[in-house]
C-alpha cells in the first residue's frame, strides 16, 4: 500500500464549478500535511498546509482527520488557471512523502 | 526570499557517461537538502537527505555509487549521476531547508531533466 493515495484523476470541470479532491495516508505518526500544487515540467509549489481545524486561503479549504488519515482539498469557484496537478503531502521525520498528485483541468 | 536554483535545467547526455547536477540556495543557509526523481505521471520520490558537512542519507533502493551527493557548502549540494544509463532519465529536483523559521518548510528547485540517449 502507498503511504500517500490520491485518486490520479483527470479531474474535468467547467470554471465556476466546485471540486474536492482526497487524500488518505497510511503512517499514523505522521506529523505535517500540506497540499502542493505542481504544474506540468515544473517543480511543486506549496499551495497550504493543513490544520485539524481545518484551514481556508481565499478559494482553496483544506481538512484533516487525523483519526481516519485523510486530507481533502476544496477549490471553490475554479479558474482556468487551477489547471495543474494537487500533491497531497505528509512529513515524517524531517522527510516529506508526496502522493502521485490529482490532476485538475479547468475549462472554460 | 527562500529561493532555490538548480543548474542545469535541462540535460542530454549519452549511456555511460556521468552528469553534474548543482543545487543552491540563493538568499539563505540550507542546513539541509534533499533530492528526489520524479518519473513520468508519478510522485516524487525522495532518493536521499543531505546535511552540510556530512555523509547523504539514501533511501531504500538508491545506489548510493551510482547517485553521488556531495553537500559541502551550506548553499550548494550537488548529485552526480554515474554512468548514466536511459532508465536514469528522469525529472530531478532538489530542495531545501534553513534554520529557525524555515526549518520546516522546504523549499523547492526548479528542477533538471535528464534525458541519457
């Protein structure tokens, strides 16, 4: 099984639409999360970390269970230039294990 | 701040021969720095940790010979890849991590891609 699991997609949604995207992670020392956002031949970029509580930047939500080892994404009102690939992300030991990525693709 | 250079950003060599791939931090010290290959449609998978001024740790099924990784300056760490062969080519990216505040976050470089005829 895979520490990190991601639906691959192609995730295909009109702009304006609302998308969530899953995680689950199989180490439950694991002690950060995050979503990265990588587009295509380029290097990921951290997009948010992930809080417990749940944590909002703008158009983008993101939440943890800690108890059930899932992370979702949410991207509320999609703009074309969302199209890319959704890395769910969780550190251990100073390490950072990377999903295979969701990818998005926004059109108009 | 925090930015992250790799050089080169693309390279094409021929099977057997070696490939220098440099990775700097520009605007700050990185303690440590990490390298990772990402194949086509997969994830990034984390080949080895590297801390300045000593040996780089590698992760399961690395060949340690075959990938070498040099950290001697605390802005710079460099993999070598060895008598590369095409199953070697691949998308190489190194980050980054400094001290106080940016010690837990990594930053990233733009990465190389490798192509071995």
């Amino acid at each position: 099984r895979k520490e990190v699991e991601q639906d691959p997609g192609p995730f295909n949604v009109p702009e304006g639409a609302t998308v969530a995207f899953n995680c689950t992670y199989s180490n439950s020392a694991s002690q950060s999360f995050f979503w990265y956002r990588q587009d295509c031949r380029k290097e990921p970029k951290l997009l948010m970390s992930v809080y417990s509580s749940g944590n909002e930047d703008g158009r983008f939500t993101a939440q943890l269970n800690r108890a059930s080892q899932y992370i979702s994404l949410l991207i509320r009102d999609s703009k074309l230039s969302d199209s890319a690939t959704y890395l769910c992300v969780v550190r251990g030991f100073q390490k950072l294990v990377f999903g295979t990525g969701t990818r998005l693709l926004v059109s108009p | 701040g925090a930015v992250v250079s790799q050089h080169p950003s693309w390279v094409i060599c021929k099977s057997g021969t070696s490939v220098k791939i440099e990775c700097r931090s520009l605007d700050f010290q990185a303690t440590t720095m990490f390298w990772y290959r990402q194949f086509p449609k997969q994830s990034l998978m984390l080949m080895a940790t590297s801390n300045e001024g000593s040996k780089a740790t590698y992760e399961q099924g690395v060949e340690k010979d075959k990938f070498l990784i040099n950290h001697a300056s605390l802005t710079l760490s460099t993999l070598t890849v060895t008598s590369a062969h095409p199953e070697d080519s691949s998308f190489y990216i190194c980050s980054a991590t400094g001290t106080s505040a940016l010690l837990y976050e990594q930053y990233f470089g733009p990465g190389t891609r490798l192509t071995v005829t």
